[in-house]
C-alpha cells in the first residue's frame, strides 16, 4: 500500500498548465470595454491569457486575424476556424506569434455547435499598459470591432503571504510529530483545499464548447497529489504502517507542485483562477512543508520494531 501511494506520489513535475497554458497569476489585468455587434459579448478569461466570444446574434460573426485574414466564424452553425490563418497558429499556445501569410482562400474547419469560442491573441496579452482591438467582420461585409485596454495589475501583499505560509509550515511541523491525528488532520484539510481548487480552476476555464476533463487532465499531476495527500491522510486515521512516511513525501510534492509552483499569486495581482486561490496555495505550501516536517519527525521518532505495525503511533 505504501509503495502503490509513493508511486502516485513520487512523479514531481513543474504545475499542470492553467487553460492549456496559462499561469496561475499574471501582473496585468485586460478588460473588455465595447463590443460593436449587439448580440456579441466578450471578455478575458484565465486571467486575461484568453479571450472569450459569445454570440446570441443571428448574424455571421468573423473574428479578424492580425493580418486582417478570416481567423474564427460564429454563425448559427457554430464555430469554424480557419487553419490557414497564421492568427489561429499563433492562437495555439500562450507564447505564440504570428509567422508567415494567410492563405489566399479560408481552410475552414468547423470545432464546435455552441456559439463560444476562445482563443489567445498577442493583441490582448501583456504589458505594456496599452488600448487594445480585434477586428470583427458581420455577415461578411459589415466592420465591426472589440475594444479593450491592458492595465497594470496591483500586487498583493506578497511579503505577508510568504511569511505567513512560511510560518504556520514551522507550526505544523512542531505540533504534528506527536500526533497521528493531527496530522491526518493537516493532510486532509490541504488535500482538499488543493483539489477543490483545482476543479474550480478548470471549470472556470471551460468554455461551454470545451471539455471539463481536458482542462482537469492539464492539471493532472498537481490533482493526483493533492488526491494522494488525501489518500495519506484515511492511512493516518486508519493507522496503518508508514503513514507518517507516506504524509511527508506527500506533503514535499503538495509544497513542490502547488506551493512553489503556483506562489505566481503571492506576487501577481491578476488572477487566471477563482479569487481564494492565494489562500488555495498559502494552504499547500503551509500544509505541504507542515506534513512533510511533521510526518518525518513522527516516522524518525517510531521506534524500528513499531514501523511495520499497523497501530504504531
């Protein structure tokens, strides 16, 4: 049993991605100012990586590349892209850029019957503090436009976020090591905080034309440890051999995969998930170190003959 959740556990690897690439926290916030086509709403998602477009109009609605190309159609149809548009290339990952030229015809290729779509645009992404625009095109003749500006986000308090994890990470570690109990009481409030997170960080970054696990399977890793630190914290309570053990390798994943990774949002003041996520990785980074400091001074202070029985302390 030990060694089955050491192997679920043991696999450290930098975060899952936020949106397919997205970080957790960015230092500028995009808004979302007009929309020239009534019908037409749109707005940043995932803490501004993304743009998202709903349609509720009768009308064709074309999204304008950077070089002025058929990028995405909204019709009552769903949605098509053109994949012979070097916008919808670049619109593939985070850091993409546009590269080479449109095709002289549109290669549509139809994605989706919900009239929602998103899609990262360089235009809309980063600082500088600037205005912003993505052409629209309606019913094939008729301009149209989406206006926005970029503004620095105001960081949080990111000494008092640090330390604050920092130290209730040294409380834990102290109170823990005499008590079985407690500890499993710190693995399971972490794990849960941790998973719960990160299902609400995937359902925000659905989009109704996406799917909820592949956002889920981009955050694979850090979902199985915090379901793995849960898993450590039923041996606890059910006393079996090595939990202590377990709970601390545990507990350095849960720190490594989601505290350190993610600490992004102690620094940054845009969000990419929902508004608790500071207190989210305050709480792995406090539980995991806590677990891991814990769980290892309770397993080193067994003694060797109690280690392999089931109701050792």
């Amino acid at each position: 049993m030990v060694l089955g959740v050491l192997a679920a556990l043991g696999y450290v690897a930098p975060a899952g991605a936020h949106g397919a690439d997205a970080p957790a926290a960015v230092d500028y916030v995009v808004r979302v100012d007009s929309v020239s086509e009534p019908g037409v709403t749109v707005r940043a998602v995932e803490g501004g990586a993304r743009l998202e477009l709903r349609s509720a109009s009768d009308r064709t609605v074309v999204v304008l590349g950077m070089q002025g190309e058929p990028f995405l159609r909204i019709s009552g149809n769903g949605v098509a892209e053109n994949r012979g548009s070097p916008t919808w290339a670049a619109s593939r990952s985070l850091t993409g850029t546009v590269k080479g030229a449109a095709t002289a015809a549109p290669q549509w290729h139809q994605v989706s019957r919900q009239r929602t779509v998103r899609w990262h645009d360089e235009r809309a992404r980063e600082l500088p503090a600037r205005a912003w625009s993505v052409p629209l095109e309606i019913d094939g003749t008729t301009p149209g436009i989406i206006r926005g500006v970029i503004a620095k986000a105001e960081p949080p308090a990111t000494g008092w976020w640090w330390s604050g994890a920092l130290l209730a990470a040294v409380a834990i570690g102290l109170a823990t090591p005499r008590s079985r109990i407690a500890l499993a009481v710190v693995a399971g409030v972490a794990g849960a905080v941790v998973v719960a997170w990160i299902v609400v960080s995937a359902q925000l970054a659905t989009s109704p034309a996406e799917n909820l696990g592949t956002q889920l399977l981009a955050r694979l890793w850090p979902l199985l440890t915090g379901v793995g630190v849960l898993a450590a914290a039923g041996l606890l309570a059910l006393r079996r051999s090595a939990a202590n053990l377990v709970a601390a390798i545990g507990g350095a994943c849960l720190a490594v995969m989601t505290g350190f990774a993610d600490a992004g949002v102690f620094s940054n003041g845009g969000l990419a998930g929902p508004g608790w996520s500071r207190w989210a990785v305050a709480t792995a980074l406090a539980g995991g170190l806590g677990l891991m400091a814990g769980g290892a001074t309770s397993w080193y202070r067994t003694p060797v003959k109690d280690r392999t029985s089931e109701d050792d302390k």
